[in-house]
C-alpha cells in the first residue's frame, strides 16, 4: 500500500484519489479552501442555486466507469442525469433560430435544413462525417491513452480530412484552420460558419487559429449528447466526493500546500503552510501551471517543470493566454415556461469585433458578445415553481474588469431572447475571470480547453507523468485537458500510471 497525497479536490485529482483508494492505496487529498469541486462551485441565495463551472454534462460514460470501477452504486443512483431536448436553440444574427436534437447527427442535418435552406444541413451532415474520421483517429493517442513520448506525431499530423479546393493551373490547397475549413466547405452560409465558430469559442479557442482538428467538438456533441444533472453540476461534484469518501480517501480542507518535497530525485511528499510534512511515496497535483510552478521552486530546483517533461524526447509547454469567463446569475419571477429550451445561444452580430477583442490586439470585452443562455427546468434550482434561475455565459479575456454597465449591456442582450427579462427579474449576481482565478488558482482565470491534434501542438496539454519521479498531474490542465470529462479522463490516466507503472497504456 503506499501512502498518496493529492494536491486539489477538483473533479481530476478527486476522480484519481477514488481510483487510487480502491486500487488499496492510502490517498489523502488537500485541498485550499474549504470545498470539494474546483470550478464546479456554486452560488446560491434565497432559494435560488447557480453552478460556476460548466452547466452541461458531455460524454457522461467517463462518470459512468468511474462509478463502475469505484463500488457497487452506478452513477445514476448518485445523480439525477437528463438529456436535455433540443440540445440547443441557435439564434443567430440575422434572426434565424434552430433548435437542434440531442445526440442525432441525422437529426441536427434535418433541422439545419429546414430552418436554413439552401443544403445547409447536407453540407453539415458531410462535414459531420469527416469529424468522425478525426474523432476515429484521435479519440484513443486524445483521451484513452497517456500522452505518447512522441507527442510530435500528433503535433504534425492533421487528422481532419479536410476537402481539397482546386485551382486553375495551380497545386490543390486545403484548410488548416477551423475558420477555413467552414469557409470552404460549409458554402458560404455565414450562419453555418458561426455555428461552427462557436464551438471553438465556447472552450475559449480562437477558430481563425485553431486547427482544423478541432471538428470532434461539434462531433462529440451531435454524438454523444448533453445532459444536466439534477442539482447542477455541483451534485456530480458532491457525488464524486461522497464517492471518495466511501472508499476511505481522507480531505483534509483549508489546508494548502506550500511545496512539494523532493528526496534522492523523485516527489516524496508535500510540506503545509503551516511547516507540517506529509510524506508520501507518490505526489498527484491538480493545480494550475502557475500553482504547480510555485510548488516545485523549492523541489531541488525544479521550478518550470510542472509537468512539461514528457520524459522522451521533446517537451510540450504548459499552456499560457487563455481567456476566460463572465457569468451572470439572474433571479427571475415567474415559471419557466413550457418548451423553453435549456440551452440558447445568442450568436453575435459582429464575430470579427469579438474575435479580436477575446484573442487580439484590442483586449477587452466584445460590444456584443456570443452569450450562451441557460434556463434548467430543474426545481432543485429555485425555490419552488413560480420562479426560474438563468445564467448568462460569455467567453472574455482573462484578467478582464467588468463594470456595471457590461453586465446591463449583456443583461439588455439576453432581453432579446427572454421575454419580460427585466420585468422579471428579482436580483442578479456576477461571478468575474476573478472569482475563478479565486476558485482555481489559474492565472486570470483561464480555463482550459481539451487537448486537439495538430496545429504544432499549440493545443496538446502537459503529459500526467512529469519530469519529476513520483510526482503526477491530474484534472483541466494536464492530459486530455480541460472540460468535465477531459478531467475525468486525467484521474484514470494518472491511477493508472501509478498502479501499472510506465506501461501503462490506458484503457482497452
């Protein structure tokens, strides 16, 4: 049995403390502040409950195994899950709205078609299948396996099939970019470009730079699905937790780590900020870059390796300039009415201005944001059925300052797709790129994407084996990367590294 401290109580580090508990490993995680979740947190008051943290469940067959793996109760006797129906409504700037199914390609092709004319859906449809070429070879190197010693090959390797575009006289050209694969192959529709685009900027990747490998977003969705949990996501969260503590892991909260100790050149335990010593035989961190930075300054000098060694040739660097979020929870009167989508997004009306001001040279918040609307039919959430609880999502730089006047500009925005929004509402409270730098530890509040091939591996994420011995990373910010089921994905790497050792190969 050996002795694991585990650094964070995020849905990773928590996914592998429960893996590593079974496997009859004595695991005890500390954790900061005075929580279990990471950015899975959630304001509440009078009544009324908001997640902080993502506010959709995709690939839930990550919780599903970890259950499975971890005791005898499966994850829907912890959680409530429901597929929510339409997966979501798209406004888009011209006014057009669609409301797309959950978990139908078939179903998204026919919807984009009636709604938007012109072959949209059958060119979506056809860009949907050359995803699942992508998906098909990224899926196990992306998200099952540990990151290969030669990350390279999947830094150079495009596996998005992409149409090549013929020219008089001239070599065929094909598209690299996420934005220039839909100019190319989704005819022209500025609404079908937008839908794609979106989905790069809701995991915070700008689509003019982004690779064309980033297709499995949209493909992951159309797939598999979106589901809420009853609660929120902070029940996944609080059900993760319990899970641990079933299976004996000890928290040990408002207990922050001051630094890793390392002994005869390999992780052997941390040291407290109050100068208590906790040996270990194995360190597993799910903290930020930065965190991990500062832990290791005084480990033998290894400052800078957080977890960027991939132990073979070359190195993937941590990932830096990443923007943020802005929530706003709104308290509204009145019941939810009948067949209001759970999810809409409101596309703006000016991607450019948006683009450039998220990613570009002109930092700042965008005049009209893409604002993600979500309104769960969920009474867990309120304090009874003659009121509704609405959150507003919009992709901003890190480090961004929000005034009064941003939030009633979005508030006024959201107006267009709520009616009676101002009417209705009670109070309204906002969680800044600064409450989640609070909550996480990230720098500005970054959030972290999921790991993509190609593009020279600007979006691959540091391999859960570090360059120190003994030392492990787990959740958003190592591989697979961020999102709820990337962070899972990570706690079963990571235990898996430890039990089996260097072999291990991930899941078969």
């Amino acid at each position: 049995m050996a002795r694991i401290v585990v650094i964070g109580a995020g849905m990773g580090a928590m996914a592998a403390a429960a893996r590593l508990a079974v496997a009859g490993h004595r695991v005890v995680v500390h954790e900061r502040s005075g929580s279990y979740g990471g950015a899975l947190g959630s304001v509440g008051r009078e009544g009324f409950s908001f997640d902080t943290g993502p506010g959709l469940l995709h690939l839930p067959a990550v919780y599903r195994d970890l259950f499975v793996k971890t005791g005898k109760e499966p994850l829907e006797r912890c959680v409530e899950l429901s597929q929510v129906e339409p997966a979501v409504r798209h406004v888009f700037a011209d006014g057009t709205a669609v409301d797309l199914p959950n978990a139908s390609r078939a179903g998204v092709g026919e919807a984009l078609d009636a709604a938007l004319g012109g072959e949209a859906g059958t060119r979506w449809s056809a860009y949907m299948n050359r995803a699942r070429e992508a998906w098909d070879r990224t899926r196990r190197p992306l998200l099952e396996e540990p990151l290969w010693p030669n990350w390279q090959v999947l830094a150079e390797r495009e596996p998005y099939p992409s149409v090549p575009r013929k020219r008089l006289l001239r070599r065929e050209v094909r598209a690299t970019t996420l934005t220039g694969v839909g100019e190319l192959e989704l005819g022209g529709d500025a609404r079908l470009l937008a839908l794609l685009e979106q989905y790069a900027l809701a995991w915070g990747l700008d689509p003019r730079t982004t690779p064309a490998s980033a297709a499995v977003l949209p493909y992951m969705e159309h797939t598999f699905g979106a589901w809420s949990v009853r609660g929120g996501m902070r029940a996944l969260a609080r059900a993760v937790y319990e899970r641990c503590l079933a299976r004996r892991v000890e928290f040990a909260f408002d207990s922050p780590v001051d630094r890793i100790i390392e002994k005869d050149g390999r992780a052997a335990g941390v040291e407290l900020a109050d100068g208590t010593v906790r040996e270990a035989d194995f360190v597993v961190a799910g903290v930020a870059p930065g965190a991990l930075d500062g832990l290791l300054s005084g480990a033998g000098g290894m400052s800078g390796t957080s977890g960027v060694n991939i132990r073979a040739e070359g190195e993937v660097q941590a990932r830096s300039g990443l923007p943020s979020r802005l929530m706003i929870f709104l308290a509204l009167r009145g019941a939810r009415p009948d067949g209001t989508p759970h999810r809409t997004v409101l596309h703006t009306s000016d991607r450019r201005d948006e683009l450039d001001r998220v990613f570009g040279d002109r930092p700042g918040l965008p005049l009209a944001p893409t604002l993600t609307v979500l309104r769960p039919a969920d009474p867990a959430l309120t304090p009874d059925a003659e009121h509704e609880a609405l959150t507003l999502t919009a992709t901003v730089p890190a480090h961004a300052e929000v005034t009064a006047a941003d939030v009633e500009r979005l508030i006024d925005r959201a107006g267009s797709v709520v009616p009676r929004l101002r009417e209705r509402l009670l109070w309204h409270e906002v969680h800044t790129p600064a409450d989640i730098a609070q909550a996480t530890g990230a720098d500005g509040g970054a959030v972290p994407p999921p790991s993509l091939a190609a593009g020279e591996g600007r979006l691959l994420h540091p391999a859960n084996n570090t360059g120190l011995p003994g030392l492990f990373a787990a959740g958003g910010w190592a591989h697979p990367g961020g999102g709820l089921a990337h962070a899972g994905m990570s706690g079963t790497l990571v235990a898996g590294l430890i039990v089996e050792g260097p072999e291990f190969r991930g899941s078969q």
